[in-house]
C-alpha cells in the first residue's frame, strides 16, 4: 500500500474532494443500523474517498482498525474504487483495467 496518516487530511487539495473530505458526514455516527458485530464494534461509520495527486484518498475522520459491511456496501466500495483509480490514472498516460 501507498500512503497513510493518523492526522486529518490537511493537505492543499482541490475543491471538489475538499467538499468531500471535510463534510460532516465522516466519522462515527453514534448508530448501529445493521447491529453490532463485537462488543468492540462502534457503529456506522461514514467516509470520504477522493484522488490527490494521482491517489486514491479514503478519509474516515477518525481512526479506525477495522471496518464491516453488508455485501451490497462492499460491491458499492469496490465500485466507488475502480472510478476513483481511474480518475487517479487519468493524466498519467497509464491505463488501468479490471475484470472479475
């Protein structure tokens, strides 16, 4: 893997993913809409995924060691990866592909 930090995003990034990362909707929410998978477990969580400088950004607004979610969630993840790589590879001249 690349990059990671246990400090905010404060980087000088362009608006649109800026928008992203700083909205309040990131971090904890407090709630357990699909139950609790531990004792451990601190409910929903929601997160902001972004490009800078030609990577893939997840910001999470909190840390965190570990993340569950319902197979439709993972499929929309997976989604929301593959266009961002893209949008990440886009001006790089590399060309990206995937299959299953």
């Amino acid at each position: 893997m690349s990059n990671h930090s246990d400090h905010p995003f404060d980087s000088p990034i362009p608006d649109a993913i800026r928008r992203a990362i700083e909205s309040p909707l990131r971090g904890n929410t407090g709630r357990f809409p699909q139950g609790q998978i531990t004792p451990h477990d601190e409910g929903e969580i929601q997160f902001a995924i972004g490009v800078k400088d030609h990577k893939v950004c997840l910001d999470f607004g909190t840390p965190v060691k570990w993340m569950g979610m319902e197979p439709k969630q993972a499929m929309e993840l997976a989604q929301a990866l593959v266009k961002h790589a893209r949008d990440a590879a886009r001006g790089t001249g590399e060309v990206l592909s995937f299959s299953l």
